[in-house]
C-alpha cells in the first residue's frame, strides 16, 4: 500500500469514529439503543487494523529468504536487499556504521528512523561523487543507496556491544552488512539519470524536480519537492554557482539529506553543468588513489602454493583500474625471468617487484611498515569482474610465507613503485 492509500485508511477509519454517538438523521443510534453492542467506529477502526495487517503480511510473503553469506565466496549478483538511508555515524578505520533508513511503507510506523548499525563486508566498496571511496571520506548526514546483507549473529554482536534491548529487534536489523554504498550523485550517475528542474519557489524555499532517464519513458510519474537552503552549495563548471544560476529546464544532479524525514529531503550539494561533475568526480578520484597508495590494495587469498611458494590473491572491487599499472605487466615479468637476476642496492627498485602485508576483514593491518614481506610478481590474470570481486587476480612468490597467507584470509598489496610507509597509530592493530 502507498502513502497514500496508508493515508485514506486511515481517514476514512477517522471519519467512522467520529461519526459515533452523532444523530445526524434524528434517529436514536443502535448502540444507544443498546449498549451492548459494539459502535460502527468499532468495526470501522479494526477492519482498518486488519486490512493493514493483511497487506503487510502478503508484502512479507513476497520477500525471497535473505542470501546467506558464505566465508571466503562472493556473494552473486542481485542477492542483496537494496535499503537507503542517511550515514549519522561512522567509525572510520574499524569500517563501521550507522544509518537512518528511509521510511517506507513496509516498515510499521514504529519502525521508523530506527537507527541500523552496520559492518562493511570485507569485500564491500563505496562511492562518492561517482568515484571510488572509503568511510572515511563521506561525510555526516550523507544519502546513501546500499545492497545489504543478513547476518543474524553479527546483528546480535552490535546490539550486544551497543546494549540495545532485545525485545524490539526491527526487522531490517539483520540485514548489516552492506556490500556496496553510494551517495546520491554515484547512485544517479551510475544509472545515467539525472533531475529535470521543473519550478523553484523562492518564497517556500523548494525545487520541484522529475528524475529521469537517457529515454523518455524512464522519467518519473511524478515530480519531487525537494528543500533547499542558505547553506545549499550550488555547483557550476570548476567552482562555486549561485541561485541565480538556476533555471528551469536545466538537468541537476544532487545530494540531499534528512530523506523522508523532513519530506524528501533537503538539497546540500546541486550540481549545474557536466563540467563541475567531473571535476567532483576527478577530486574524489584523487583521493581514493593516494588512500589506496598508503594502505595498499586489498584482496583474498584463493591459493597457496606451499612447494613453491606462491600466493594467488583476488583483489576486492572498489578502485581506479588505473592503479594496477603501476604492478609489473606480464611481458615485463616475461623479460625479467630471461634477463640477470635483479641485484638490490642503495636506490634500486625491483621493477617486478610487490609487498605483502597480512589484514583483517576490517582490512586494517598489523603494523604494514614492520610485518610486510616483500617477493616478486608471478602474473597479473584479468577475468570477469562480479560483486566485490574486481576480476583482477595477482600471482606473487614472497620471500617467506607468513602465518597470515592462507586461502580465504585478506592481506594487501604494494606494487615496487609505491612506498610502504608508517600508518597513524590508531589505523594499526598492532599499537
């Protein structure tokens, strides 16, 4: 049932209570006459109660069992639920969090902007202004379009750890780990979709927008108010625009907050042009590279060759492609084996070679600087990307096989040409 169909209910339940005990035609009611018997208010209001109840529960019966994740395996496409909401915590380097979920119709009216911790998988990715991200990079009160996933015994160790009462559990609250996270502009960019500015009421301080899509039929059946406000920034080519700038007709991608709280929500970020887009996108994307350049790339081991020595990693999805450039080519591998063994010294970089360092499924290592191991790359294997997995597969032989390097377990990776450096204290596991 819609909002609104939520809403006629409920007043034409309100209409049939009101009515009681009212003599509108100068007859004595029925249940004046006698009491005993239950007023027409009485029927209406739990026929109503009822007939909520019926359209819930056959929503619910319509819900396929949640995908139940599996160690070590990538979950397939689609098995996740899709919920969005606003980010109202976050916890930077353990990679966890909190949101407000939107309300929706299949939530009861109690469930409403109940707060839902989460724990990002190991696999899971984030994107901000349609470039890679981390946690760490979104800010307070950020939008957010996710694919989740059930974990009832994570979902009972937050709620351990936040000492919530067990006695109301809602029901998205198994649903904790997120595997994918995206503001609104990723969200809209990704589905090549865009808002039609339709109006602007400067005296109400709204906008109404249509979204839609690279065709006409793919637009919205109807338009959305949306807030605005002072502290509204508005985009435009390489810097700030102002409200001046805004004309119907024009095509807008926005980041809004308080989603469904306060209405649809309000606008924080309204971008004009293609051109302040992507320098948004290309700022972010910046970002990601030297966070990935310090920390590493992250990734499963699926093998360990114990004769030989030789890991195989699947690395996580979730960065610039570009990266893996600086990682030896195959044919530059090929060319070092038939040439003279690379001999160290003072300012020499091993052209083929990589770092290993050990990680947890929070993907923070021990302490990168002092437990890393160095070894030479084997290959690099491109095959089909799917979700959290980048297609990317990276064959090494380290110097030593650590206690860490086992099949299923995480670590990450530097190619030659980055330097692995110290880590601020509180990002290490080992202080």
């Amino acid at each position: 049932m819609g909002a609104g169909g939520t809403e006629r209910s409920r007043k034409a339940a309100m209409d049939c209570i009101s009515t009681l005990g009212k003599d509108t035609t100068g007859v004595i009611p029925p249940n004046r006459m006698f009491p005993h018997i239950p007023s027409p208010g009485f029927f209406c209001f739990w026929l109503t109660v009822l007939g909520s109840l019926a359209l819930r529960l056959s929503s619910l019966a319509e819900e396929p069992p949640p995908f139940k994740l599996k160690p070590g395996e990538f979950p397939p496409e689609g098995s996740g639920r899709y919920i969005a909401g606003e980010l109202i915590a976050l916890d930077h380097v353990n990679r966890t969090g909190v949101v407000r979920p939107d309300r929706t119709d299949a939530q009861r009216r109690g469930e409403w902007d109940m707060p839902l911790p989460f724990v990002l998988l190991p696999y899971g990715s984030l994107s901000y202004h349609g470039a890679p991200a981390e946690l760490r990079h979104l800010p307070i009160g950020t939008h957010l379009h996710g694919q989740f996933y059930a974990d009832d015994a994570m979902a009972r160790e937050i709620r351990l750890q936040n000492n919530a009462v067990e006695k109301r559990p809602w029901g998205g609250a198994t649903f904790c780990r997120p595997m994918r996270l995206e503001d609104d502009f990723s969200s809209f960019t990704r589905q090549q979709r865009n808002w039609r500015l339709d109006a602007i009421d400067w005296e109400k301080m709204t906008i109404t927008v249509t979204g839609v899509g690279p065709a006409k039929e793919q637009a919205d059946v109807k338009p959305t108010i949306f807030q605005i406000a002072p502290s509204t920034r508005i985009w435009k080519g390489r810097g700030f625009g102002d409200w001046s700038d805004l004309a119907e007709g024009q095509s807008l991608i926005i980041n809004i907050t308080v989603a469904t709280l306060k209405g649809p929500g309000r606008c924080i970020d309204i971008w004009l042009d293609a051109e302040s887009r992507a320098a948004a996108t290309a700022r972010q994307l910046e970002v990601h590279r030297q966070f990935i350049r310090e920390h590493g790339l992250a990734g499963m081991i699926d093998t360990v060759d114990n004769a030989g020595s030789i890991v195989t990693v699947t690395l996580f999805a979730g960065f610039d492609p570009m990266l893996l450039e600086d990682f030896a080519s195959n044919a530059a591998i090929a060319a070092a084996a038939k040439g003279a063994p690379f001999v160290p010294g003072p300012g020499r970089i091993d052209p083929i070679g990589v770092t290993a360092a050990v990680a947890e499924e929070n993907l923070r290592t021990w302490d990168q600087i002092n437990d890393r191991k160095g070894g030479v790359m084997i290959e690099t294997i491109k095959g089909e990307p799917s979700p959290g997995n980048s297609g990317y597969t990276i064959r090494f032989k380290p110097s030593l096989l650590l206690e860490g390097f086992r099949p299923k377990r995480i670590i990450r990776l530097w190619p030659s040409k980055w330097k692995v450096d110290d880590l601020p204290r509180e990002e290490r596991l080992y202080f």
